[in-house]
C-alpha cells in the first residue's frame, strides 16, 4: 500500500541480513577475532568430540528409518551405555522418559533427534572449515575431493589431489601440497563420516545431511551453509 517506501526498506534489510551473517559483504575480508574464534572451536570439536561423534553417526544411521517415538528408547539406551564429553548430549542424560505424556514424549524425542544431528553437523561444519582454512582449496575443490584421499607422510604431511581451475586440460593437474597434522585429521574424519552415512555408494569427501536415507555427493551452497549455521552457533 505505500510502494514508495519499498527502496527504503528494502535498504534496510539488507544491511540487517548483512549483520545476521557477520560480515558486510561476501568481498570484505572476514573479521580476525571472529575467524580465529570459530577455528578453536573447529580444532575443539575435531581434537575432542570426534571419536563420540563417530561413533553417534553409526548409531543415528542405524535407526534412521524408525519413528521419533519409537526410537527415543534406543536413543536413551544408547546415551546411557555411553560417555561423551559433549555438553549437549550430556544434557539429555538428566531428562526422564519414565511417567511422561505423550506430546511430552514426542517433543523429547525430536529433541534428542535435533541435538544428535546437530553435533553431527557441528563436526562436519569443524571439518570443511579446517580444509578449506588450511589448504587454500576453493569450494569447488573442496566439494571434487575425493573421500579418504591419498596423503604422503614426509617432512610434512602432503595432500594429493587433482586441480581444475589451472589445469591445462579437462582432467585435471595432479597437485601435493603441505597440509597442517589438524588438516589430515579432520579430512579423515570428515571422509569416515559419509562412508557411514552413505555406506559407500558415493565417493566424495561430504554428503548431504545424516536425516537423509538417500545420500549424495555435497554441492557448494551446503558448504556455505554449514559453515554459516556453525558460525551463528558459537
């Protein structure tokens, strides 16, 4: 009703949308202190939880197709048989399915469904981040990578991996580079992830989410995503 308004507040949006996402502009260079802060907590999940998480992945595979209620019992007989040093999964432990009503029940059970897929997520978003961060590799590298790829042990740990963008042909360039001990472990882990997810019958380092039965190869905009999503989280 009052389209003159529109340039204005459309103005304004965009620099409130700008501000959601920590950053002016995709061109301005990402603020240090932000930067070095969602690394440490990259370098946490990857040194800390990993292990946990993995292991959280098979059990979330596992029970995928079965229904929030009914695999709230599996999900509590597992945290119990369980000890993870996350905080938000130890949470979960201090909750009580004994006397509880059913929309209680329900609501519980895609807590712990969203908390389980959350820290998931939380790992491989530390993963991506620590690649990318670490080896220079544009999204479109780092989404060709191949899971479990080859990694040379020298002096330095050396990734071995095949370039397009400077490439002289349509196959590729093979590229080695140095890589960080951190940057091995987390493409170790982040490749163990999506063979668990996806059993195999893909062949790329990232997949898409774990609530998906059918799984498939990452595309860029979920890299973004991720890492925009575990940004905001911390």
């Amino acid at each position: 009703s009052n389209s003159k308004y529109y340039e204005d507040l459309n103005k304004k949006a965009l620099i409130e949308r700008a501000k959601e996402n920590l950053i002016e502009n995709s061109r301005k260079s990402y603020p240090l202190p932000l930067l070095k802060e969602i690394f440490s907590h990259s370098i946490k999940y990857i040194s800390d939880y990993s292990n946990e998480i993995i292991d959280l992945s098979k059990h979330y595979v596992e029970n995928r197709k079965i229904n929030y209620e009914q695999r709230i019992y599996l999900d509590f007989d597992y945290l119990k048989s369980k000890k993870f040093n996350s905080i938000s999964i130890n949470k979960l432990l201090k909750k009580s399915i004994v006397d509880i009503k059913l929309d209680e029940l329900k609501n519980l059970a895609k807590e712990i469904n969203n908390v389980f897929r959350s820290e998931i997520e939380s790992l491989e978003s530390s993963c991506m981040f620590v690649i990318l961060f670490l080896s220079g590799m544009r999204i479109g590298e780092f989404i060709a990578l191949k899971r479990f790829p080859e990694i040379l042990e020298g002096e330095h740990y050396n990734l071995k991996r095949l370039v397009y963008k400077t490439a002289m042909s349509e196959d590729g360039e093979e590229l080695i580079m140095p890589i960080p001990e951190i940057a091995k472990k987390a493409i170790e882990i982040l490749s163990e992830i999506s063979e668990i997810k996806d059993s195999g019958l893909n062949d790329r380092i990232a997949t898409t989410s774990i609530k998906y039965s059918k799984q498939s190869n990452i595309r860029s905009h979920r890299v973004r995503s991720l890492i925009r999503w575990f940004a905001k989280k911390i």
